[in-house]
C-alpha cells in the first residue's frame, strides 16, 4: 500500500525508516556527500522513491536538528511527493531534497547524514475538482 524502494541507478541506499515505534516521521538521509555555499539552494540525492495510494501524499519536513546543526533548512518549508512522482520517466521517482544553506559559510554533509522525515497522508478534493492526466517527469514536472 505504501513504502520505499531503491530508485534505479542507485546503489548501497538505506531506506527511510522510523527512529521510534511512535515516531510519526520516516527519516531520509543523503546518498552521497553534498556541499551548499552560503545562500546557495541545492537538491540532495537520497536514491530512495516511494510508493503510496493515489489519494496519498508524502510530505518531507526538515529534522529539527537541520538548522541548528548545519545552518540548513527546506526553503519552501515542506516538500511534496505525490503518487504519481513514483517510477516517473525522467527519473523514476528518486527522492531529491531541496535544501538552503541560510549560514556565512560553506557546508558540507557526508553520506548518510539524515536532513528530513516524511510523513505519508492522506488528502481531500474540492467538490468541483476536475484534474486530469498523469505526471510525465520528475522533479518540479506538474503542469509541463
């Protein structure tokens, strides 16, 4: 019904998992090394895409040792990954996580450093939805 998986070109990834049996979050860490300038906003790699219901989302907020630790946040404060961006053509569904270095200084996490949790929910239409289609691409695809 719901889960992760090792994205297609990745290898040696640790699935998100719950750190506790009351954890409400499924910690993502990074596949490999990543460095952020001050200001700068990159996507991290986590080499992991997640399988859900169509009426499901996952939602990935930052750890909250993110800022305090590294001086790092999610800029749009919480990502979207919706069931379609599962197995999409582009770049079949992996997991990248936008973050922005807000510090003076020059940051660089190393594999497998956890930066967010996710969080599966369901959600509600309006009465008058009327969406149609599928998503053909990856990362930042919907409406192109």
């Amino acid at each position: 019904m719901r889960g992760f998986e090792i994205a297609k070109g990745f290898k040696n990834i640790t699935l998100p998992k719950r750190g506790t049996s009351y954890s409400a979050g499924y910690d993502f860490e990074i596949c490999e090394a990543f460095t952020l300038n001050p200001g700068e906003i990159g996507l991290a790699k986590t080499g992991v895409k997640a399988y859900m219901q169509n009426d499901e989302v996952l939602k990935l907020y930052p750890r909250s040792s993110l800022p305090t630790k590294f001086g790092l946040t999610i800029p749009n404060s919480v990502g979207i990954i919706d069931s379609d961006y599962y197995s999409n053509k582009t770049n079949d569904g992996a997991i990248f996580i936008q973050l922005m270095n807000f510090t003076n200084q020059t940051v660089t996490l190393e594999k497998g450093t956890r930066i967010a949790q996710g969080i599966f929910t369901k959600y509600l239409l309006s009465d008058d939805d009327n969406a149609e289609g599928f998503r053909n691409g990856g990362f930042g695809s919907t409406g192109h």
